[in-house]
C-alpha cells in the first residue's frame, strides 16, 4: 500500500513528504484540443478570476442554467454563513428536465438504466429513458406526493436499490420543493430510525428489495422494522422491484405503481428560492450521532453543473441527435457522489447518465467492462476501492473487452495509492485518457480540487489543483500556510457555491466542526476539511487522508464511535475501541477490540455473532474485519484509550510507537498476545 494511504488519520505535521512520484502525464493535444479547458494558461488565468472576482465568475456561469427570477447579489458572506444567488428563484428539476425538453431534447436520452439480474441469452434489462420521459414520471411521483400530504419544506425520506425510480423520486420531490434525504440501501433499520427521527419524515419511498451480487436487499422489511420504532412515518410509497412476499399495512403502504400512475403527469415546479433547501444527506463524523449535511438549491446547481461540464468535459450533442458522449459514474446514489455526478450535476449538461442496479462481479468480474462496451461509455468515474479489487480479480476481464469508447477516466473517495492509478490508466486507459482524481466531500456538494481533464498535467496519487472558485490551502492549526512538502490540515479559504449550509437541527456543532479551530492572518474563519494533505513543489494537492475519528471504509466515511456504540449496544461487550487500519482492497479496514462482560466465553462463535450485530446495527459494509478480545484496553491516566497504540498492534507493526502515557504497561503485553480475528 502507498504511503498516503498508510499516512491516513496520522498525526500529519511536520512530516516532510516521503512521495517520490515524479512521473507527469500531461493530456494529448487532441485531447486538449476539443476540452473546455484546453491549457494551464487558460486554468490559471480563470483560476485567478474565479477568486479575484467570484461574483462575476460565478454570475456568469450562473447565467447557462434557467432562473425564473434572477438573482440580486451572487453571494453575501458573512462567515460561516454563505448565501449564494440571493433574490433569485429556480428549480434543480427544471433545470434537469423541463429545459431540456423546451429545447428540443425531449427524445434524447437522460438515463440508460441497468439492472442487475442477467437473463440468459436476452441478457440484462436495459432502459433507455428520455428527458420527455423522465419529466411525465416526474411530475407524476411529484402529484402522487403531494397527494401523501408532502408540501414544500418537508424532508422525504428515500431509501432505494439503484433504480430510475430513485431518480425520479429525487427529482419529484425537488420538483414540489420538498427536501430528500436519502439513505444508502446498505443501511441497516437502526440507522434508518435515526434519520427519519432527526428529518421528521413523514413520508418514505422504498422498494420490495434490490438486486445485489444475486440475492435481495430486503429494503421493505428495513423499513418495516424502522416505522415499528418510530410513529411518524405516515406513508411508505413502495415499488415492486423483486416481487417477493412482503408484509403490508394497508393504511401506511402504497404501492408506486398503483399511486404514481394514476395521478396526473401535469405539474409545474416550485419557484425555489435560492437559498431554499434542496437535500439532506447523513454523514458519520467523530462524535456518535450521524450529521444532516444541509444543501441549498441555487448553489449546489450552479457548482455542480460547472464541475461535471469541465472535469469530465462533457460536451452535449444537437438536440434531437444521437449522443456525442455516454458518462457513467458507479456510486450509488445513497452517497453524495450519486447525488451530483449521477442526477444533479450531469443532466443539466445533457449527457446521458449511465444508472447500474448491482455488484461490479455479478455475473462474474468483467461486469463493468461489459457495460462501458455495450452502452460505448466515454467518461468513467468510480473509486479506488473498485480499481484495486479489478486489479486483483485480473487483467484477463477489462481485456476481454472494447474499452476504446473510453476518454476519460474519474476517481472519488478516497486517496489512490499510484498502483492503482497506473493500472487504470494502463488497463483502462489504454495510456490515453486523462485521469481525474476528483478530492471533495459530502459536506463541499461538488468536486474541490480536481484535474481538468485537457489542461492539468496528471500525477498518480495527486488529486492535483484547486478548481475554479476553490481557494484551498494547507495550514497549522494557527492557520499558518504549511510550507511545501509539509503536511498540514487541508482548508478552504473562502464560500463557494456548494458548501454546506449547516448541520440539520445543530448550529453548534456546523460551528464547532467546520469553522471553530482554523483562522486567517485576518481573523476569518477557513472551512476545516477533516483530511491531512501536503502541496508539493508544484502546487499539486497530495491527501493522506482522515486526521479526526472518521474512516474511510472503501471509500464510505464510518465514524469510529458510531461502530463503538454499536459494539457496546451487545449485552456481551462492556467496552470497545475501533481503529482504522491499512487493508488491500478496502483502502482502510476495521479493527475492533472488546472487552467481555464477565461470565461471556471469548470464541470465534462471539465473533461472528458481533460482526452480524454490527450489520445489524449499521449495514453489512460496517462489520469489524478484525475483532479481537482484551481484559482492558490501553488508556492515558487520564483514562482516554490510547487509539495509535491499538492501530500499531491491529496493522502488526514491530514497534508500538509512543507508550509514555499509558497507564498500565501490562495491558500492552496482554493486547500483543491477544488472538486475532
Ligand atoms: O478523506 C477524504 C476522502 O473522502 C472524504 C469525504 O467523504 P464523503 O463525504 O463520504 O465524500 C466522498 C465522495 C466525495 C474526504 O474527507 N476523499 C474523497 N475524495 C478523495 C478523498 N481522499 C483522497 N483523494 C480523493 N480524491
């Protein structure tokens, strides 16, 4: 593994740069011929406009998109408090949809859905879904809502397999000016609970269940089980994916296919104001208790438009012609990544958005490459994670297909170790796509610092150079700037267009989080990322990873203390500390250990039983892949457990590192012969 994936959640300062990557690989000239942005000339120059003038920067590119009433100020700052586009109204549905449609594109396609299920010689079912299409089932979901009771300003919450009706259960509620908060299928009934409770949902969407790897994701019964412990919900609105058994409440349920398509498909969007919220998105940070990331309308769209249209140049056909481009990003749309480089983002630029039910190996391990030959994908974006397990599953899939549609290729989540990179552009590439190692967080709404595919010269492992608007910097905690090569905490200077606008219900903790540690020469406060990064001679962003109590867990952020609370929530466990720890595929693994209530035998039966616990209590993608028994865990004196010390036990290293603190040398000892798991 790569040093900066090793580095993560380190203790970063003054840790003079171990990289020693020089290799450069700038973009073609044809390539950089037809982008957007075609040279570092013209990167700089914009670069340095967007920040001396970010209200004519922004103004302008604001302009593209359709407002039903234009705004009277491009942003007022009074930190940390952004408002971007005040005075003016508009709608992310309309931007995505209806101005499609106005202008002719009404039978181009919007969504090419995959599902999972592979059926023989007829193959994978296959959806090709048009704007005019996409508007009518829009407007219908919207009036199937509002007929549920939703109005502008509730939260509806979505918990959905990869299905164009989870797009359009996105779209119909931005439509009405209802906020959405969607959660990963991945998660378990507990953590759907949470969020219902916090949002005050009174509505959910869901289906029966969702293909996976072959089997179902009983997302119904999920929710079933999360409404038993809440009364708020009202309505669940069902759609029948599986078409297995499952149970109903005649006055709560309602199917999709029965509510949706009978109501009315005419229904004109919500004038929103600017500053109106549009989503909700749950994030883990330090402490127990997931986080409501607060996006606004005017912003968000503006910052996602600009940065899907340059980081992945995307360049619309004629309306009413075939497609110049296929753009395919395979995050599931429970993430942010989904959020914007799936829906919000990419159909305002009239790119066909490629949507995938299931697993990248089911069938079998060439499933992706499959779909970039089929469907001709010109632009790819996916994690790190997913590139090291191809990696391992072997070169003979990718080369058992035409990947030459390829042009460019993207990476979100998570530090890739130069390994991984160089395979994807090797394997993938064909040597000859622009890599862009997009750096950006729940919080930021879209990408932050990111090669521009036909400008910035690439390095493996570098998410390389602020975009436009983006004023990045690595600092002390005095908010000094870290000389380079130096490794600081990575922070931004000033507003952009996406940024969070708070944490749902908890003013504090937005302040205390983001804006309270950091200050400028001036006394401003500068937005604390959470990562540890270093610039090297260049210029060029280098992120090592987590330096607070989140891991990255495959690219999915899991808050230590959340896995702690779960583990201490078995009647078995009295005590427990999670630690991140270096892992091949994963990028980060879990290592948990548990001190045992007494009388509790100590067995691999123990184990297991723990590992589903945590399943259950979270999701499947959160259980431990170590857990160990201890009689104590390693503390200071004054009590505070000792996490870099379980870290060095957990990755197996020769030396622990400093132990002066620690209360009881003993424990140490018991923890090193501590069976593994
Ligand atoms: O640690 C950084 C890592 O992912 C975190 C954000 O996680 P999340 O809010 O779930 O959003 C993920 C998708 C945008 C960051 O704090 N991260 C994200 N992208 C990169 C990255 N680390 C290194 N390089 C990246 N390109």
């Amino acid at each position: 593994m790569s040093s900066n994936i090793e580095a993560a959640g380190s203790d970063v300062f003054g840790i003079e740069s171990q990289l020693s990557e020089t290799r450069l690989f700038p973009p073609s000239p044809a390539f950089s011929g037809q982008a957007h942005i075609g040279s570092m000339e013209q990167y700089r120059t914009e670069h340095a406009r967007s920040i001396n003038d970010p209200e004519g920067f922004w103004g302008e590119i604001a302009k593209e998109l359709h407002w039903f009433k234009p705004w009277d100020k491009v942003l007022e700052w009074d930190a940390p408090d952004a408002k971007w586009f005040t005075g003016g109204t508009t709608n992310l549905s309309y931007n995505c949809l209806d101005r499609q449609v106005k202008a002719g594109r009404g039978a181009d396609t919007a969504i090419i859905w995959e599902g999972e299920p592979v059926d023989g010689a007829n193959g994978p079912e296959v959806r090709h879904i048009s704007y005019a299409e996409l508007l009518e089932e829009t407007c219908k979901c919207a009036n199937a809502l509002k007929s549920l009771g939703v109005a502008k300003g509730d939260i509806v919450t979505v918990y959905m397999p990869m299905v164009p009706e989870l797009a359009i259960a996105m779209l119909a509620c931005a439509r009405i000016g209802a906020a959405h908060s969607v959660i990963f299928g991945g998660f378990a009934a507990s953590a759907i609970v949470d969020r219902v409770v916090d949002a005050k949902s009174k509505v959910v969407i869901t289906a029966d269940g969702g293909w996976r790897r072959g089997s179902i994701v009983p997302l119904k019964d999920n929710v079933d089980a999360a409404c038993a412990q809440t009364d708020l919900v009202e309505h669940v609105l069902v759609v029948k994916r599986t078409a297995q058994d499952i149970t109903w409440d005649a006055k709560r349920d309602h199917w999709w296919h029965d509510a949706v398509d009978k109501a009315s498909d005419d229904c004109p969007c919500e004038e929103m104001d600017s500053e109106d919220l549009a989503f909700v998105l749950y994030t883990s940070g330090t402490t127990g208790k997931p986080k409501g990331i607060m996006h606004t309308t005017g912003g968000y769209m503006v910052h996602t438009y600009l940065t899907s249209k340059l980081t992945f140049d995307l360049h619309s056909s004629e309306p009413g012609t075939p497609p110049k481009q296929i753009y395919w990003c395979t995050a599931d749309i429970g993430w942010v990544t989904g959020h914007s480089y799936i829906v919000y983002g990419i159909m305002p630029n009239c790119v066909p958005t490629v949507m995938y039910e299931g697993a990248p190996n089911f069938p079998d391990s060439g499933r992706f490459w499959d779909m970039v030959e089929r469907h001709k994908v010109t632009q790819f974006y996916t994690a790190p994670t997913a590139i090291r397990a191809f990696m391992k599953w072997g070169d003979e899939w990718p080369q058992k297909h035409d990947l030459s549609s390829l042009t460019v290729l993207g990476t979100v989540g998570e530090p890739i170790n130069p390994e991984a990179w160089m395979w994807y552009h090797k394997m993938i590439g064909a040597e000859s796509c622009p890599i862009v190692d997009t750096w950006w967080q729940t919080e930021t709404g879209g990408q932050m610092i990111t090669p521009l595919p036909g400008a910035t010269p690439t390095k493996p492992g570098s998410c390389t150079l602020p975009f436009f608007g983006v004023d990045a910097a690595i600092v002390n905690e005095h908010g000094e700037e870290m000389p380079a090569n130096t490794g600081g905490l990575l922070a931004i200077r000033k507003p952009w267009p996406g940024m969070l606008r708070g944490i749902l219900g908890d003013r504090e903790r937005f302040i205390e989080t983001y804006w309270s540690t950091i200050r400028t020469k001036e006394g401003e406060p500068y937005y604390k990322a959470g990562d540890g990064a270093r610039r090297d001679d260049d210029g060029y962003f280098w992120v090592m990873g987590r330096i607070d109590d989140v891991m990255n867990i495959s690219g999915h952020r899991i808050g230590t203390m959340e896995l702690e609370s779960a583990l201490v929530s078995h009647s078995a466990v009295v005590e427990a500390a999670v630690v991140g720890v270096p892992h091949e595929i994963k990028g980060t693994g879990i290592a948990a250990f548990c001190t045992l209530a007494p009388g509790v035998t100590a067995d691999s039966a123990l184990r297991d039983t723990l590992r589903t616990h945590v399943a259950k209590e979270i999701g499947p993608f959160a259980k431990p892949d170590m857990l160990r028994f201890t009689d104590a865990l390693p503390k200071t004196r004054s009590g505070k457990i000792m996490r870099r010390l379980l870290k060095d036990i957990a990755s197996g290293a020769e030396k622990t590192g400093d132990t002066t603190t620690l209360e009881d040398y003993s424990v140490l000892a018991k923890l090193k012969e501590s069976d593994e798991g």
